[in-house]
C-alpha cells in the first residue's frame, strides 16, 4: 500500500472531474448554495493518526449523518428498549416514502430513515430533554472541537421546508409511536440535521464505532457489542435504498447526508469521511461514493 | 478463545433447545419429513482445517443456498455482466414477492429472491447448457466429494408445487428477462435447490469465499474482487427480508435455505456452516441462526 | 309497490336485529357514546314529499357526507378546474390510506377520501373565505332547517384525534397540492365533519342530486351535467373500498359517513338517507346498508 | 332529441378527427396491422330495432368484452357461487397488475381484470367442459349471427404472448384458485378473447343486460337481479382503471376490449356498441369513449 496522505491526494485528484455529476441539494435554499466542486477527504485512524486532503477542514452540514450519532446515544442510554419501536430491516424504499411505515403500523424499518430518525429523536428528547443539544455535545467531546454548532439558518429552512417529515412526525403519532408533541420532535430534528462540521471534526467524532465503542478519553461510551451493531445497522440501512450497491461497491459500514458528507467505518482501523455536494439519484455524494470505492480499493480496506 | 472444537460442541449443546421452534418446511412432502431435532455445524478453516459436531456430516437440501454457487459460476465466466439483469439491493419484502418484479419492470432486486435466481439459473444455462449439473460440478469439485447429487424426489416434488416459481418465471418472461423457455428455466432451478449435501461438504464448497476466490485446488476461481462482492451481496441480501436481523446479530455474510441450512463467511478466516430444519417467519432456521449469534459471540469473529 | 310509508316502517323492522353488528366508530368519545340501537330511515320526493320512520328526526354527526356538499359548493363556484388537483377513480385501497396519495405523486384519487376532501375542502377555503360556514349555510337553506349547525364538542374532538389527518395535510402540502395553511385547512374540515343534521334535514338537502342540481327554491343550483357527474362520484367513490359491494347490492349513488349516516339517490326520483351508528369493516353503517339494500329490493328503484 | 339515426351518423363525422389518437395495441401482430380509422357505432333497442353508422358491420376482436358473456353463463348456470372465489371492487391499478392480487391472497378484485377473468373462464370451463366453445354459442344465439366464430390465428398469436396471463394464472393456482390445469385454463381464455364480432352482432348479443336478463329468445337467461348486478359491476370495474372516468363522463355501465369495442347498457332501454381501434393510455377505445360521451349528452340517457 501507497503512503496514506498519498492515497487520499491521489483520490482527490480522482473524484475532481466527477464532482459536477448529479445535483447539489436544492429543497432548502442554504444547501444549494454550497458549490459542487468542493471535495474533502479525511481519514482518523484508531490510534489518533488524522490524514486529510482537499477541503477536508471546511465546514458542512451533517444532516442525516446526525441519525448515527441520536442513535448512538440513544443506545448509550437506554441500551436496547429502541428496537421495540424501530427495526433493523433495509428499507427496499427511497429515503422519504411513508408506504413502508403505513404497511408495518407506524414501526418504521431502520432508524437511518427520516420516519425511524424521528423516532430516535423523539426518546433522545425524553431521555436528555434537549436531543440536538445532546448530539451537538457528543460530537464536540469526541471531535475535540468546542466550535461545532447548529446553524440556526439551516434548521429554520429545514422548518420552512419540513411538510415531508411533519406528515410523516403526525403519521407515528397517529399509531402511538411518538412520546412527545409533533412540534417539539421536529424542531430538535431539524436542528440535529442542521449541524456544521468538517471532515476531519467528523472523522475524529465517528472514531468510537472503529474503537470497538471506545470514547475520545479512552473509556467506554458504547459496549464493542453495541458498536458492531450501530456498524451493521450502518451497512444494511446507512445510504438509504442504495445500501447494497455501496456494501458491493465500498465494503465498509457507511452513512451519508443530503449535504454530501459520507462517514465510513473499517471496524477496527479507522474512520474515513468523505464530502462532495453534489448527490446522485439516491441522495448519496456522487464524487463520495467514488472516493471511497478507490479508497477501499487502494488500502484493500474492506469488510469483505 | 476457548478451542474451536469446544466452541461447536458447546453450540451443539445450546441451542437443543431451540430445535422445536419455529416449523420444518412442509410445501414439498420430503422437506416435511426431516425431523427438527437434527442440527449440525462445521467451521472449515482457510488453512484446510474442519471442525464439526452434532450432524454435520448428514446430508440435507440445500435450497436457496445453490443461489450462492450458480451467482458464483455466472460470475467465473461472466464477470459483471448478470448485474444489467439483477439489482443488488435488499428487497424489503418477503422473498417469494411479486410486488417488487413488477414495480421495478422485471429487474430482481437482488440474486438471492427466488425472481433474480431464475434469472441467475438462465443465465448459466445459456452459459452451460446444463445450469444444475455445472452446480453440482462445482460443488463436488470445492468439497471434494464425488456422491454429492441432486435428489430427484425433491427435484420433482419441488416442480409439482411450482406454481409460484412458474408465476415468477413468466413475469420475468413477459419482460423480456429469460434467454431460454421457462420449462428449462424452472426445471433447472428445480434440480439446483434439490442438491442434498451435509455440513461438512457444503463448509468446504464455500471456502472459496472465504480466500478472496481461491479454489480448493489452489487456483483462482473468482477475482478477490469479485469474492469480496458476493460476501457484500450475501450480507445485505443473503436471508430474506431478515438481513438487518442477521447483520445486526450475527454479523457475517450468510445464505440460507429453505431446508435449514445456512453457510456464513469470515473473510480471510473460514467458511461456517449450520443445519436445524425448523425455521422462522423469515425462512431462515431458527436453531442456525442462534447458533451463528453464539458462534461469532465466543470467537469474537464478527466484521463489524 | 307497496305505499312508501309502509316500505319505511317495513325496513326498520327488518333491520333492528342488525343493529348491533359491527361496532360503533370510536375514535373520539363523543362519536363512541351514541347507542348503537338507534336507526333512522327518510326518503324525500323530487315533488317536495316526504316520509320517515325511526329515528329519522334525531340529528346525527353526519362526517363524511359533508364531502358531497363541499365538492357541489366547489363545483358551483368553479365549475371544472378542481379536478386538476384531484382524481375520480375508486381507490382500491382503506378509506385513509397515504399510499396512493404518494404513488400518485400528491393527487387524491378522489374527492371522497380524506386525502381528496381535504383539497376540496382547502379550495373551498379560498373560494369562500370559510369553508365549513358556507357548507353550514347550504345545508341550511336546502333543508330549510335554520338550526343546523357544528357540534363544537365534536369538531374539537376530531382535532384532538387528528394525527392521521394531519399527515395527509403536510403530504398534500409537501406536493403543493394546498393553497392554505394546513391548520387553517384542518381546522375547516374538521368543522365540516362535526356538523349535525336527522335523516328529514339531510334528505331534504340533498335533494339537488335528485333533482338534477335544481335547488330547495326552485333555481338551479348546479347544473344538469354537474349534478349527474357527482351522482357518478358517488356511485363509484362514495363508500370507501366497499364502492363496488355496494353498487352491486344497492345500486345507487351514496354517500356514508362514520357517523353511521348514508345519503343515496335516486335520479330524477329522490333522495334517500339512512342513520344507524354500527359501522362494518369498511367504516359503513351495517343497517345503513342493508335498509338501502332492501329499499331498493321493495320499491324495484335501481340505476342498473 | 334527435331521429336516432341522425345521432349516430353525427357522432361517427364527430369522432374522426380523435380516431388517430392513441395507439393501436400491438402487444399481438394480428392486433396491430388494424386501421386505426375504422370507427362503428350501432344501437339495439329493447324492443329489438337497431341502428347502426360507420363500420360497425365489420367485425373485430372483442377481446376483454368476452368477460361479461363467461360472467354471465357462469351466473346463469351457478347463480352466486362465483363470487367466493373473486370479489366486485374496483382495482385502483392498472389491468394487469399482479400486486392487487397478491396482496389479496389469490382473490382478484373483479372478474374483469384478467386475474378474475381467468377464475371465471376457469369456472365455466368446470361447469361446461368447453369455456370459449360455450361463449360462442351464447353469442351466435343472442346475436341471431351463426357465423360468430373465434379467430384462430389471434387465439394462437394470444398464447405465443401470453406469459403475463400464464403468470396470472401460475399465481391463482399457487392459491388454489384454480379448479383445472393452468394449460387448459390459459388455452380457453386465449380462445375466449380471440372472438370475432361487428357492433351490430355484439349490439343483438348483449340485450339481455338492458332487458333484465331476458334472452333474444324472449325468455329468461338471468334474473332481473342478475342482470343488475352484472350492470353495477361494469359500472364500477369495466373500463380497468378509468372506471371512475368513465362513469363520469358516459355515465353508463360500459365494458371495453383491447380490440378497441366497447359495450355500454342503458337499462330498460338499449345496448349500445362502438369499435375505435386506436386506444389510449388505460387500454380504452379513444373515439369510442368520446362517441359514448357524445351519446348520452345528445340523448340524455345518462343513468345518473
């Protein structure tokens, strides 16, 4: 194997003439903005080591990337009572459909979906009061970053955009499945959706699911047996309906946001981010995906 | 670790009590004949090493597990090709669906839903002439037994309650997505799920999967490559509707089969296999699918 | 045939033992608390006529018939373009169902599911100013009865129990296929839905369908061609997925509500409504249902 | 109104323009080599005079029609049995769909999509030995036409195109739903729609309809119930997924065939028939819906 900074400069140059494939995110007007030739790449390995190239230190908004880290503090809490109210299952749907969640009696199929992230919000709400406080503080400790913040202009285009997650909010709670009000579970949605990292704050954040669990300081924040299933959740349900190109195309544990950012586990070795705006049919970063096939392919990196 | 032996004694032993849970497959009479307390388990090494204990040596249908050897010859002689016919994606609906076929316009959600492995088996009936015997060739050839054969009771049981396959083989037709008569289609897929091999022959027959493609002569039988994405195909797609469950709980690439049998890889280490007629609302065996959970809990040979 | 009275008094006999099948809707109380014996049966004259028996002068909650008047108020307005925003095709799937809604990428199949209503409802907003109000005032003017009105209790309930309503609303909303605010919109049709009127006010007001859109005073309310289309609406969309069961056994156009009421007509002949609380699987009155069934039967008054 | 003549003459100059909208269906190459400015028009009344305008001595394939003739006999011979094993609901998708049926576990929605057509000619086929052989001769009886024949090259070119309908009825019998062998089920219905008619014979054949049930013969071939109910399910299920469109603008109960003909009833009054070749996006005659529409606007024979 190539030198490691080698590898992701080599990559950066790779993706560059992708990075105008498919469409920057326009349904809120803060997103469209961002421009598509923006690419980073960042890799923290499990002893603290962090390789990073192109724009990999600007900031982006995480949004459903925040799910994995609800979800991981939900489990942190509350270890496995969330299962009963969300499953585990791919959803063979795009990202946003209701049909699934109306068929399985408003039990959605994975907590990476909008309906199943709402869900997960709505018990980190009642667990800590303040879900997107909750989740902007996790990723503060474990980035090491204390400027990581919510960017309140997202969050309010993400409300005035929101019908799509209000019906979809109204329908669980329509079958039971939401312990607070619609109002209050949207708002912290949206603002967890609306948090600003970069790559190199998101790799060092996501470094505990490489760590078998283990914090930034060095002591337990999830058992290795919650980590590895955070990880699986991750590969089976973590790109919305593209999850079985991306398992056969990256091999790795993965989960993407609308914003183009892409977090990438190897179980035992390290955490890999990737960001490119622009976002192919199935709502995953064209140039992202590109970067880590070749990253996979390049260290032999895979799960597989 | 404890020593491997111990280990699938100590399976053997757990999961007893589970035998009677869930039921044997009963659509076709000689299925329902197998008594549900059978239960065997093998771990062939990639050095060549085999463990086994209980009835890992008794031989039983392999069903839907064939679907992982005819994918593998496609793809020995093929390459890539077979995936313009068949998706890679988890189906999100049981595995004998309709639904799915005909919403995405005759193209299989993945190799592993009975609708992709008719298309699989078409394939390699073009490529062959003789879809079954090349099956059967190769798993002779991998386990180094001669006398695995497919059983003709099963073979023609399997085609006197067809209907559903037959259903699905004509849809597939009606899109244009067989190159030869359904007839050759089915009874080629009939005899393919009707091969009888015992835990032992099926653990060794897999190993290739589990050495990046290499053959038990030594030789290359895929691409590493090409290894690699059947392991990622079987993780997200290899048990049904139920591959978020096993993701989650096992944490290993796996196919299962409708006569209770179950082969999982360890990339890089060794091939598994299990055996417990009884199964779960899924089709996947209730006594193999404790038994993999047990498995990769006390060796610790997870890949996430 | 026998004299009309006769035939009245006759079917609410027959039906009283059918009272209690099925079981009264009760998802919120005030609905939940009407005893399941009441039954009432009016049928009024294209010539003014009219005759009763039961409980036909007791008002009742008449739910989901408000739908047939908000879409005539509609029609009279703005004769043709509401059916750009909305279907007239039966839906084939439960009464609340979000699944076609999304299929059909935001168009309700018809204006009778709530889905439908609620556009028609949100038209009606704009055309009026107050939607519920200005149904309120047709239902009173073509019944003559100044005293119909909204159960406030009721309407108040129905918000209170509104989740489901609610997601369709954002749905709609998320498609564009709203011209209003979703809570003023909601706060309408639930105003709409809690309105209270006996068999004699409702037969009476609908008599403009009987009567080829001619209203209560002698003018043309909606036109010849108008009111022969809803007539078509009703037959083929009014009892949720029952429409087909019930044009075979009744053979009218109708109307129901969970409310236990259904209006039918008989062209150029006479409206008919009929009141029993007890709702079968498909949300209509099993009393409802049969006396029509009857009627139909004793008086040789089909379409078909 | 005027002279009846004159209507029709009127419509055939008034649809002309619309015959070359739509396509031809070519699924089948005798199908597809028809003109698609062939248009014919004719008028059975009650009391057994007929008019006629344009082509509508020229015969042509009456395809799906066929389905109210097997409906029919199966109901003169049966009564009600027919109906535990298909249901009367409109399908809500489109006329091929095998979604609606699985969902329904093998009970089609109406005995006119192809699923509940093939039950029905399955049943006919049980009760007469000779399904196709038993349509005929109703229809050379009703029609005073002994030369109505089945078109052998159509029913061969049927059965070389025939996977969706083998699938359909692979999926019955997968439900036991069908009572023969699926060869011979197929071979009937292929026959069955390969019937060869003109609008004038077809007019003649389907009186009994508007004569409540009584035969050319001036005796009773189904009840006046019967005959009803078969109305109320071609209002409600005969023209696929446009039923609601139908009765919205015709008004009448109508059934449609590829072919291009359409049957529509005016109860107590005529039987109506037209042939346009040329169909459109659900599978209905273009100019031969725009003809009904005509019709009963010039006529005013709408049963709403």
């Amino acid at each position: 194997m190539e030198d490691l900074q080698e590898v992701l400069e080599g990559i950066v140059e790779h993706v560059a003439p992708l990075c105008r494939d498919g469409a920057v995110a326009s349904y809120i007007p803060s997103l469209g903005e961002i421009s598509p030739e923006k690419f980073g790449i960042c890799v923290a390995m499990a002893d603290g080591e962090v390789y990073g190239a192109g724009d990999w230190q600007e900031p982006f908004s995480i949004q459903s990337i925040s799910k994995v880290f609800s979800l991981a503090l939900v489990m942190s809490y509350d270890y496995d009572s969330i299962w009963q109210r969300v499953s585990r299952e791919p959803s063979g749907t795009p990202f946003n459909s209701m049909i699934q969640l109306e068929a399985d009696q408003g039990i959605p199929r994975n907590p990476f979906i909008n309906a199943g992230a709402l869900v997960v919000t709505d018990r980190l709400l009642s667990l800590t009061g303040d879900a997107a406080g909750s989740i902007r503080g996790l990723l503060r400790l474990e980035s090491g970053n204390p400027a990581v913040d919510i960017d309140a202009v997202v969050a309010a285009s993400e409300a005035d955009h929101g019908h799509r997650n209000a019906s979809m909010a109204h329908l669980l709670a329509s079958y039971g499945n939401l312990e607070n009000p619609v109002d209050e579970v949207l708002a912290a949605y949206f603002n967890q959706c609306a948090i600003e990292m970069c790559c190199e704050d998101l790799a060092r954040a996501s470094l505990f699911l490489a760590r078998h669990g283990v914090a930034a300081g060095g002591t337990p924040f999830l058992s290795p047996n919650q980590s590895k299933r955070i990880n699986a959740v991750m590969l089976t349900c973590g790109t919305y309906d593209a999850a079985g190109e991306f398992a056969y195309h990256v091999g790795l544990p993965g989960k993407s946001g609308v914003g183009g950012g892409i977090v990438a586990i190897v179980p035992g070795r390290c955490a890999i981010t990737v960001w490119g705006p622009s976002l192919g049919p199935n709502g995953n970063s064209v140039a992202g995906i590109a970067a880590l096939d070749e990253f996979t392919t390049r260290t032999g990196w895979s799960i597989f």
